[in-house]
C-alpha cells in the first residue's frame, strides 16, 4: 500500500531509511506495509482506491534533536516529510499526507506538558500532548484553569491549533491557533527558531506575549508547510466560579436578522462569553431527512428560495420558535445572571421573542449539573469522545457510516448573510450532487465570523465516495464564486480550496511559496499542504 | 541634508525621480533639502548628527496602482522604498527611515475610510487616515461603535497596528495589531495580495475573519519589510451603556504579588474589560525628582535592592498605600456594577487593602463626566494630543525637553517579576548611564504581558543626546542578558533590539531575512526596519 515518494528510488529511500534508524533506533522507523497503513486515513474516501493518499514509511522522534537530525537526512536525500501531532485529524484526512510518498514523521512521542501556569493561565505543551492528556495533568495538580478542547477529546492540543481548530468556551480559548503563545519549530534546514518572546534567551515571558519584536512569523506554521513546530505555549481560561445558560426563541425567518444582530454585541462587548448555539425550531435540520415532521412547508423551490410566510404561517400554528439561540455564561455567579438579564432585556426589543432561563449552577461541574445543563462536557473544558456517534446508526443517518468529510465554508456574521448562505450553499448542493441541509446554522467558534458545517459521510462504496469526492471539489469552487472559503478542508480538497482564494491572479499562494522556496528550496516540508508546493514538488504532482 | 541610497548615484536617482513624477505628478515627489527635511524624525538624537538617519527624497502616490508603479521603479533602479502611513510615530523614529538614503513613499494622501460597520463593528481604512478622521466619521454618521486609540491621537489607524501600537480601551482592542483583520499589501515585486478572506474575491467576510486558508502571512507586514500595507481592516468595540471604576490599594511591597494575581484573574475571565492602571503610592515614581517626598526611604541601594521593611513603616506611618489599581469597566450598568462588587470581594483577600468607587455613569460620554472619571478621553475611544505635554516644562523636568525616545522592555505578568524588573532595569541604568526609575509601574497594553516604558528625553546637546543614544543600546544588550526585550523600538535602535532576540543563534532573524530573500530579492523594501537586512543592503550598511 506505501508509496514511494516522487522521483525518489526505493534504494534511496531504504538508505535514508537507515539513517532514521540511527536517529531514532529501528524500533521506531516504519515502513512494512502493515506499519505504514496506520497511517492511512481511516476516513478517507478513497480507501484502497488510486488516489488514496498513503506515505512511503514513518519515523517517530523523541526529542527535538532527532527531530533536527531527521530533517538534515531528509534534505540530503530530498526527501519529503509529513509531520502530524498526533495525527487524530479524522474528518480533513487524518495522518496521511497532501502528497503521496511523504514520511510521515510522527511526534507522538514527544508528549510531555511543560508548563501549566494557574496564575498566568497558559500551558507550554509538546506535539503528542493529547487533550485528555492535558486535562489529567490539570487535574491531577489540581490548578484553577480550564483548557478549551475540540468535539473529540483525543487529538493533539497543538495539532488542533496548527489546523486552526476550535472548541466551545470562551471566545479568547475556542479559537486555538489565536490562543497560541509562542511557538519552537525545526525549521526546513534543521535550525532550532522559536517565536515571540522565545526568540530572547533568558525570557520568562515566552508564553505572555505573543509577537515578541519584528515580523512575526507564526502564522506561516499553521495550515502550512515551514518547519515542524515542537513546543506550542496556549492560554488557557481560568477556572470560574459559576455557569449559567438561557434560550432566546424567535418567532419568523427574517427574525435571524435582529437576533444575531443583538448576539454579535453582546459577544464583541465580552457581555456573554460562552459558545452562542444557534437553533432552527421548525424541524431537524437535515431536509427531508425520516424525522422531518409532516406537513411542514420547509422544502425549498429549485433555485434555493422558500415560501417564508407560510413557513411563518406553519411556526405560528404550531407554536414553533423560527430561530433559537442559547448562550453560556461564566464567571462569578452574580455577574453571570446581571449579564443573562441584560441579555434578556435586549432581545426583548424582538417583536415575539421569548427567553427561557436555563441551567445556573456554581462550578466544578458535577454529573448531576452537565446533565441539568442538557449539553457537553467541553463546554465545561472536558474532553470528550461522545462527537463519534454522530456517523453511527441514527435517524439521520439510517445506514451507518464509514467516517466523515466535514465542508466547512465561513459565512459573513449577520442575519442576512446566513438567511442568503443557507439558499446559496442548498442550491449549490443540488446543483454539484451533495446533499447540503437547506437549513445550516450559523456556528460561532471564531470570534467574529460563522461557519457552516456540511458533512459529507464515507460509505466506503467507491462509486458513491469518488462521487462525493468530485462533488465536495467543484462544491468547493462553485461555492467560492460566491464568496464562501472554507476555513480548513480535507488533505483531498486542500488545491481547490486555495484555488478558490484566487485574488489578483492567486497572489497569496504565489507569494506563500516564494517564502516556501526561501527557507525550503529542496521542498522537503509537507509538500502541498494548504495547496502550498515548490519548484522541487510542484503542484503537478498532486 | 538629504543623503543618496548606498550604492547609488545622484543621475540614478535623479532618473528614478522624474518617472515617479511621470506616477504621481511632480507636485508630490520630493527631493529639495527643504521638503525632505520634513521627513526627518523631529525627536531625533542625533538631529544634525552624521548619524541621523534621513531620506534621500519623498513620494506620495494618492493610490494602489500609483503605489504598485513606485514599487516597479524601485525594482528596475534598485532603490530602497521606506513606506509611512502618516509618519507621526514620535518616540520611535517620526517618518526617517531606517536606512539613510531610503525613499520615503508617504501614504498620506491615501485618506479614506473606505467601510464603518457598526453591527459587526469594524472598519477598513487606507493609510493614511488618522485616529481623528476616524473618530470624526463615527461620529458624523452616529456610529454606535468606539475606536481604541494611543495617547496622542493624530497618527494613523493603520501605521500604529503595524508599529504594533497600543490604546486604552478594552483587552480585544486595545492591542491594535491583535484587533487587526485583513490586509491588502503591494508586495515588493508590484503584485497586489489581499490576505485572509480577502485572498477570496466575491468575500464578504473580509474584515470577520482573521486567518482565510492556508498560512497566514499577516504577520510579515508588523514591525516588517515585506510590502507596503494599503488597506487595513480593524475591529472596533460596540458603544457600551456605561463606564465604572474603582481603585484599589494595599499596604506593602509585597502586596503587588498578589494584587497582580487577582488582576490576572479578573481580567482572564473578562470579570474587568477596561485598562487597569497601577500605581505607587509612596511618591512619584521618578525617583530624585523634586516631588519625591523628603525622608521618604525609597532610595536604592547601589544593587538596586531597597529596604523593603522601611518602607513598608514608612508607607504605615504615612498612611500611603505602597501600590494602587484603578479598574475600568465597560458595560450595561448592572453589569459592571456587579463586576466591580465580585472584583472588591476578590481583593478583600489581600489584609489590608481598601476599595474606593470611583466614577460610574452612563454613557455618551459628556464634559462632566469626564472630570468626574478624573482620566482622559482615550479610554471613552476619543483621540487626544495631551500628551504632548510630557516633555514640556514640568515638576520631573524643570527645562523642557525636545522630545523623547520610549525604551519600552516588556515584563513577565507576575507580581515578582515586576519587582524584579524594577530592580534589575533600575541597577542597569545607573551601570549605562541612563536614568531609569526604579518604580517602574507594569502596563497592561497588551492582553496577557506587562511593558515598563522608560522616557529618553531628548535635548538637543548633541553630547548628551549622544551619549543617551550609546547608553540605550548598552541598556537594550543588557537588559537583554536578563531576559527583557522590547516590543517595539526607535528606528536606531531597532539593530540592538533585534540582536537581542538571539535565540539559536539568532535563527528568527535569519530566518525572516530568507523569506525576504525570497521574495525581495532587490532588497527594496524598508531595509534594516526591525533589524531585518538582505543581501544587497546588508546589515553593515546599517
């Protein structure tokens, strides 16, 4: 199933192989075919298909300098490397490579917590730190901070931020990568940088500040393709005393406009500081899916638009809310509940809306309390793995399936926006051959901006994957003719994602791999990744 | 007083000139003693000094396609471009370049505030528009939205986030360069590149969302040399209901230990959302000026250690608190009244604090209230120029200077490194020869870390001055030996601060000069700014 990297000979190969051996020992360089299919992508969907992406070997450091070494071997052979965290990535391609015949050099090893300051409120972490592995040392020193984690709990804390993931409490912890502090990175020619305040020996502040002097050159490690980051400093929310939630319901479409509208100022003016979960009261979301109720007049016309006064007409006759949104608070008990009053007091001014309190208890949490909040544990800052049902047998989901691709476009932070992107995205749907829920809420993990979530479920038919395939690609760039970029995407779909970011004739791509060739003329740097190659492993190759 | 670019001859420039006429019309490129002496840093210390750094001449395109046709120019005769965008950046090196012989290109006439949206709260601005023609059209269109500006408010919105420049209001805003969203830069080859969601054309979600896809390159273009920023967008602050604050004091020296930590907390979880603003009580902090109170034991001895049980007598029998903080709240009023309440039952912890209310009142803010909050218009979002006055005729500085350098280190967030700072900066002034106080109060600028800012006043002898100008690059080498850097610094200085930040062997700097290989390969663009050099104008030519 390997295969061997571009241009490179199996002998070549087998020699720098060698090499990695007297780095790391032999125990932890892979490459029988049965080692090297771990590394594949259990979702991928196109498992044992052709343009499967697979690597040609893996090699597992365990410390920095082996890291530094492996990179000098990989430039000496040209050889290129895929470093993953963890490699938990599962729903954007999992550990396997945006190029065929990549190593993969896998940092699980290197898992230690560093650092977790309860004063300063931040953590110092290594790649192979997975989130329950942070959350044990939290508790297990009992310090007064909570991390923000992603759905599933399992991934690598400074793998999920390098993909710009995100979780679910406060607005300065969910978005992970602006949460970063500090980075130390192998750069492509083996040199040891780090970032911010890293850069000063001596610093005791590399994990307060994050630009330190000069350019700052974070960014350029993070959906990229520059080095391979080996500590990552992240802040973290100091634990509060108390949680409270409440519902605001709506009662027409166009009701999304005013809701949001008050949402975003409450948010920008720190007045709520949880996640904002937005709900659509009519019906499941996924159209047409078995638990749609009968009856209900939201099936939309082939151009996208539906009949909004009758579907104002069925809300109010069946005493539905249009629209929902919960917010989260945290925080001392008595600030919490002025800031749910006010809350209150200002979607108020929407003619028909209603609020309903919902849970308010003083924290650390207890079962008792997660189950009388009715949500998830990462709202609490509890890993979790409970996300992985989603692709089980459920009532939408008849037939269990094999995994998940997620479409993730970013949608303008307003009510008409939304209303335009949900009309939008349906018809291009229909139009490409993936069905996408007429109704997508507005999801609220970036501080300022939404995206809308599209799964795009693995049946590991190949006839019905490769379909999806090609309708996730030109989805992708049919969607972009709209304005609407995704924030992250599969391995598979990273070229057309950036393809879609075509601004004065792909300027930004262009200009992102002049800098590649800078600092990686041999390219040996997770050749197309975030659809960033080289002159040495051009885009043909992908 | 204008000097050539190395390397270049007075026919070649004299060349380049006429076809940036040939761009901008012959009325806005500058070449005469007089009109480039303009251009010069007003607080220079080495005003008519061989060393001064100053222009070879000036241009000032009034758009992108005029700015794209400089950048061309440049390439084809090599010349150094060094951009302002309005060139107020006093303290820092005004609008000289850091190389001698540059050309300024003066984005002045680029003026307009392209976008204000007050419902997802942000604007784009062109370079050249200053704090108070941004305030004037929020004001002018009632906005319901505040901008965050620095003490004097004439400078330019852009320039100041890429000087990473800072304000008053609350922790999202107030770092400006974290507030920034989006980017258009003419990039050194003449291409246009949007970043972000602007790389996507048809986005309407530019100034929503800060990364797009892929690597993020923002970065590059803070503190940098790899373009030249035309468009910027910036989040601004929802118009709060009303303002509160509060002071709190504590007895002794080590109180600050623990002061800071229920800070941290407070400010953490966003239980306080304005500047807090820490004080000394004993006195003023300049010690030895003519205010500082006869008897008062604050005096260092020569390591910069002081008798910490004398003045906490002192401070007893006095009845002064030994440090103070004054919180600032933004919010509906219930709400920040109940924050203040949480934040005085956080600091009742520490034995012998006391609370004081400070002003609250609804918001706009009127003349009244301003007196009454007793502060300066800079934390209700409005620009002013007050602070001019600190280098005029005043108790600490009986003959009024000609300016100021700001040395500007940046401090660990904790009570004992502040006294620790305070200490060691202190001790290493009297060793350069450079007077620091050694009361250096922590300011919260920036969301997570402390900066202390020492003032350089300027004088005009050209004895003294030069003599300042070697004391502050010893103190930079040396407080960089303690592990204090700074986060922005005079265009002089700019050299020692960057080699400060030499971890690996300075790889963060080699490392931004091969991107910038990579990109600019004729060297063009700002040369030496942050330290950053390139082949052809390398760091000798400094």
């Amino acid at each position: 199933m390997a295969k061997l990297p571009p241009g490179i000979s199996a002998e070549s190969l087998a020699t720098a192989l060698k090499k990695f051996a007297d780095i790391v020992g032999p125990d932890w360089v892979f490459h029988s075919d049965e080692d090297v299919a771990l590394y594949r992508d259990a979702y991928s969907p196109l498992w044992n298909q052709p343009g499967e992406l697979v690597a040609s070997a893996a090699v597992a450091p365990a410390s920095v300098e082996q890291v530094q070494a492996i990179v000098c071997v990989a430039n000496e052979y040209k050889l290129p490397l895929y470093p993953i965290s963890t490699g938990k990535n599962l729903g954007y391609g999992g550990s396997a490579p945006n190029m065929s015949g990549s190593i993969v050099v896998d940092l699980k090893r290197m898992n230690r917590v560093l650092e977790v300051d309860d004063k300063r409120h931040y953590a110092l972490v290594e790649p192979g730190v997975a989130y329950y592995d942070l959350y044990r040392h939290i508790q297990d020193h009992k310090l007064r901070v909570w991390m923000d984690c992603p759905d599933p709990g399992w991934g690598s804390v400074m793998g999920n931020a390098l993909d710009h993931g995100v979780g679910s409490t406060g607005p300065a912890f969910r978005n992970h990568w602006a949460a970063h502090c500090g980075l130390e990175v192998v750069l492509p020619n083996g040199e040891l940088m780090r970032t911010g305040m890293g850069a000063m020996p001596g610093a005791k502040n590399w994990q307060d500040h994050q630009f330190g002097f000069g350019p700052s050159v974070d960014g350029l490690f993070a959906q990229g393709n520059f080095g391979i980051v080996t500590k990552m400093g992240i802040w973290l929310m100091p634990a509060p005393e108390a949680f409270a939630s409440g519902t605001i319901t709506v009662k027409k479409h166009d009701d999304l406009i005013p809701l949001i509208e008050v949402v975003n100022y409450l948010e920008n003016l720190g007045i709520t500081n949880g996640l904002p979960d937005f709900g659509f009261g009519l019906g499941p979301m996924f159209i047409g899916g078995p638990a749609q109720p009968s009856g209900a007049p939201t099936t939309p016309k082939p151009d996208g638009s539906v009949d909004i006064a009758a579907l104002d007409r069925y809300a109010d006759e069946k005493q539905l809310p249009f629209w929902t949104v919960t917010l989260h608070f945290y925080g001392p008990a008595k600030v919490i509940a002025a800031q749910w009053e006010y809350a209150k007091s200002r979607f108020a001014q929407i003619p028909g809306s209603k609020a309903i309190d919902g849970a308010a208890f003083n924290l650390p949490l207890t079962s008792e309390n997660l189950e009388k909040s009715r949500t998830t544990r990462q709202l609490f800052g509890e890993p979790d793995l409970s996300i992985f049902s989603l692709a089980a047998r459920n009532p939408f989901t008849p037939t269990p399936g094999s995994g998940l691709m997620w479409f993730a476009p970013l949608v303008p932070r307003t009510g008409e926006a939304v209303l335009e992107a949900q009309k939008t995205l349906w018809r291009i749907g229909e139009e490409v051959g993936m069905a996408c829920p007429r109704w997508l809420l507005p999801k609220s993990y970036f501080q300022r901006s939404f995206v809308v979530i599209v799964p795009v479920v693995i049946t590991r038919d190949p006839a019905v994957d490769g379909k999806h395939v090609q309708a996730y690609r030109d989805f992708v760039r049919i969607a972009g003719e709209h304005g609407y970029g995704e924030y992250r995407a599969h391995a598979l779909i990273q070229d057309n994602v950036m393809d879609a970011y075509s601004f004065g004739d792909h300027a930004l791509r262009r200009f992102c791999e002049r800098l590649k060739e800078g600092v990686d003329p041999n390219g040996i740097m997770a050749p197309g990744r975030s659809g960033i190659w080289s002159k040495r492993y051009p885009r043909s190759q992908a």
